[in-house]
C-alpha cells in the first residue's frame, strides 16, 4: 500500500474542496485552484480531510494513488499558505531590476533581458541581485524559477550566473599553467 496515497490530508478551516466527476477544486484564502485527477482515483472528503482511494492494486493505480494524494496536498498548502522561490545572481555587474510587472536582468549578454511573469505568478526583486518567486501554484512557481535560471545557469569555474537560494555549486580548478621547461 502507498505509504504516501493512504495519508490523509488535512483540510484547514477556510479551505473548500470540490469534487466533480474527476476534477478536483480548491478554493482558500489566497485563491482557487483546479486540477483534473485520473478518473480511476477515488477522492471523498469527510471529518475536515481528504482521502484518496484506489481501485486496484495494480501498478497504474499505486503509482497515480501516491501522485493523486501529492498534487491535492500541494493545492491545499497553496491556497492556505502559498508558495515561494529564491534565486541569486552571481557576478560582477549583474542586476536585476522590476519595471512594472517585468523583470529586466543585466547579466553580462550585450543587451538586458525582459522576463514577464506567468499567469498567477507575482516577481519582486530584494537589493538588486535577487529575485523572489510567489504564487499559489507549486508547479508554476517551479517552472517560472526554472526558466529564469535558465537564461545563464551559473558556471562552475567562478561560480557566475543565476541559482537558486542556497543551491551548492560544484566548482572546478582552473588550468594549472605550463609547468617548467
């Protein structure tokens, strides 16, 4: 048995759940929030918690069991709590600066990169080298994080570039130099 699909999740006051055939509809303090389950997966709301049942116990059914119950758990936290991502860039005269809803990030290409938040995404910029990443939907924050770095992951000679709060980066030796002759 799913030792994670078997759990049940806790539903905060505040919180409304919805099931309609096999979409699931999260409404809460911070917003609303929809997503559409394997029909096969069983979701019944009692006692203040969700719980997801499965039919079988075949390999298709256990794998989405412990998804179905992850994807409802991180709606929940979204709507209540919402999520966050941090990133820092790296690098002598790297910036980033807000204009409007945009970000404009100078990080060493010969002209500025304009980034627009997605849908239900909001960007803000702490001093002038980070960028903090809010929103209600786990999966959005994530991606928007992710396409960010993406425009100069940093390098790992002189560790330059965009990473994401307390991200290691492994670090190489430079060249060792001609040695005597």
């Amino acid at each position: 048995m799913s030792r994670i699909g078997r759990m049940p999740i806790p539903i905060p006051t505040g919180v409304g759940i919805k099931v309609e055939n096999s979409t699931v509809t999260i409404e809460g303090p911070k917003g609303k929030l929809t997503q559409r389950l394997n029909p096969d997966m069983e979701i019944v709301v009692e006692d203040g918690a969700a719980r997801v049942k499965r039919p079988t116990d075949s390999k298709l059914h256990r794998a989405l069991h412990g998804l179905s119950r992850s994807l409802i758990a991180n709606m929940v936290e979204g709507v209540t709590n919402g999520y966050t991502k941090r990133l820092v860039i790296t690098g002598v005269g790297y910036r980033v600066q807000k204009q409007g809803d945009d970000l404009i990030l100078q990080v060493g290409f010969s002209h500025p990169v304009e980034v627009a938040p997605m849908e239900g995404i909001e960007l803000n910029v702490e001093g002038n080298n980070r960028i903090i990443i809010q929103g209600i939907d786990k999966q959005r924050v994530g991606e928007m994080a992710a396409n960010i770095r993406a425009i100069l992951p940093p390098e790992p000679y002189k560790g330059k570039g965009i990473a994401y709060e307390g991200e290691r980066i492994r670090r190489k030796a430079g060249k060792a130099g001609k040695i005597g002759k």
